[in-house]
C-alpha cells in the first residue's frame, strides 16, 4: 500500500486529468476506502489546491483552477511531449511573443527532469533540424482574443485584407481556430454574407469592442474537419472549372486534393470542381488524372489545353511506335517489341 505521501501525489495526478472522478473510482485506483479519499481530498483542500466534489450519483471530485499555479504532475511521455512542445514553439512556432516565455519554461522543465528522461529529451533537440517557418507568424494576443469570442459568443469586427489585395470590414460569429501548413484560420459565420467563411488570422485586424452575442452554430455542413480542408484547397485558386471526367468519382478523389467537390455521374463518369493558380497549372494538373475528360470552359483553360494537346502530339514523331515500349539506354539497342515482324540487318527501327 502507498504511504499517505505517494497517494496525495498519485491522487493529485488523477484530479489533474480532465474529467470528474467519484469517490469510489477514486478509491479502487488507489487501494484504499472511500473514508481515505475525503480525508485525502481534505489534506489537498489544506496544502491550497481546489479540488471541488458535487455530492449524489452524477457527482464527483475534480482539481478546479486556483489563484495560483499548482505543481503539476507528468508522467514520463507527457514530460517528454511537454520539452518537445516546447522547444519548437521557442525556435520555430507560428505563434509570435511566446519564443521567450517558452524557453523559460523549458528551462525549468529540463532542470527538474529525471536524468533518464534528460537523455531522451535531449537527444531529440540534438537530431531536430529547425526549418524556416513556412508561412507567417500571428501575435498570441490575437489568437486569445478570437479563441475567448468563440467561447463567450461575441461577434468579431476586423479589417480584412483578401488574397487579391482587396480590403474590406468583416462581422462574424466565431466558430473555431484551425491551424495547417504553417497558418492560422478563423472559421466563421459572415453576418453580411450570410455564409460560412474562412479567414487567415495574419490578415486581420481586430477592432474592438466586439459585437453583440450570438447563439452558437452546428458546425458548417455537420463536418467541421472537411469544410476547412475544402475551403483550404480551394481559397487561393484563380482559376476553375467545372469538368467531366470519365471515370468513377472515388478513383478521381483519390488524385485530387482532400475537399475537392467531386459530383458522381454513375458508375464511370464524375463532375469534379477543380481550379489552380493559372490556367496553365489547371491544364498540366488535369492531364495527369490518367482518365479522358471534358472541358468547355472558361474559354482560357480550353485554350491552354488545345496548346497542351498540340505540344503532346508534336512530341511524337509520326511513325513513332504504339503502345508502351522499354526506355532506351544510350549504347544499347532496345529489344524488338512482342508480335512485330522481325527487321533485317541494318533496318532502322521505328521512332529512332
């Protein structure tokens, strides 16, 4: 059995997780009565710590935040994802003004770590290459400021400024932060537009006060994680269209970006809303779908595609064999292919 030291920890530890425990769970974990619990939960009430109890069935003990930070503990892989958490945020996060706060607390994580997990946590720092940061950085004062609208339902004002340079004043109903390839993203019900919208943080501006409450959507479409791959797939695309694949729409989805709209037009055809950068983007993306498609417009993807198509044909020559034929090795002669005729001494093979 733990003495009264080790089980004031290992309860601490419990109390610390993110749910409520009852008495008697309590006990089992511990091995002991459910009498040894309160007067546990009495002597960590004493030491300063707030651990709140709701008396009947659907009651418990949980650890509620106290005017000061308590000694936290961490089992051995928390305290390594903790260093590790860390040391990227100090030297390459996307956040900016907690570098320094966060290598402070690393610190005084590292100080105090067994030298066991002082080992492990080192030699990740000293194997971990820190890249350029990909995309933009944001203040953390601003990602709290959207993050405490979201929890308290208050609309948000800011300047926006749009990927086209365009500015304009946004109201939105804050949903979520989201956070890919190095940026971050509000995602928001647009009181103007009447319409779900996704903004990077880095582009905006807050004006403050915030607006007026609001009653808490569902997430957009009943999938949160897909609306915001699709958005992010196709925010920045300048050109689109609409096309006509022959071939079944999951082989399609799986060649396409995730949140792609891929419509299905039975068992081998699909619609698929695609779009790049510039239409001569879009045209080299669609040739490499391996199927036959359809394009009518815009008129300038059309046109690209027929100066692809052209250039495809140039490059090969007439006479050029059919089907698919060895790679040739400079200084070897390529073997005569299956079912052709055999050529004589010194006849010149096809497509050479």
């Amino acid at each position: 059995m733990l003495d009264t030291a080790q089980r004031l920890l290992r309860l601490l530890s419990l109390l610390q997780s993110p749910r409520e425990w009852t008495g008697p769970e309590l006990a089992e974990r511990l091995g002991v009565t459910a009498r040894t619990v309160r007067n546990d939960v009495e002597r960590l009430r004493g030491l300063g710590y707030p651990v709140h109890g709701v008396r009947g069935v659907t009651g418990g003990y949980r650890l509620g935040a106290g005017a000061e930070l308590p000694p936290l503990l961490l089992d051995d892989d928390e305290a390594v994802a903790v260093a590790v958490g860390l040391r990227v945020g100090a030297t390459q996060g996307a956040v900016t003004g907690i570098e320094e706060a966060a290598l402070r607390a690393l610190t005084k994580l590292e100080q105090v770590l067994p030298s066991r997990l002082r080992r492990r946590v080192n030699g990740l720092r000293a194997y971990l290459v820190p890249l350029p940061r990909s995309g933009p950085s944001v203040d953390a004062t601003t990602l709290t400021m959207i993050a405490a609208a979201s929890r308290d339902h208050e609309r948000l004002r800011f300047d926006y400024a749009g990927h086209d340079g365009s500015a304009s004043r946004r109201e939105v109903e804050p949903h979520r932060l989201a956070h890919d390839r190095g940026r971050w993203y509000l995602v928001g019900w647009d009181v103007a537009r009447s319409d779900w919208r996704t903004f990077r943080v880095d582009r905006m501006r807050l004006l403050t006060p915030n607006g007026p409450r609001f009653s808490p959507r569902e997430d957009p479409g009943g999938d949160l994680v897909g609306h915001v791959a699709g958005g992010l797939a196709t925010a920045t695309w300048q050109c689109r269209a609409r096309v006509t694949v022959r071939a079944p729409a999951e082989y399609v989805r799986d060649r396409l970006p995730p949140g792609v709209p891929v419509e299905a037009l039975g068992d081998d055809a699909c619609v698929a809303e695609v779009g790049s950068d510039t239409p001569r983007m879009l045209a080299a993306y669609l040739s490499m779908l391996d199927a036959d498609f359809q394009v009518t417009e815009p008129p300038e993807l059309v046109a690209e595609i027929r100066v692809l198509a052209d250039r495809y044909r140039r490059a090969v020559p007439e006479g050029a064999s059919r089907g698919t034929s060895p790679r040739s090795v400079p200084g070897i002669e390529p073997p005569d292919q299956p079912g052709e005729p055999e050529r004589g001494r010194g006849a010149p093979r096809a497509g050479r």
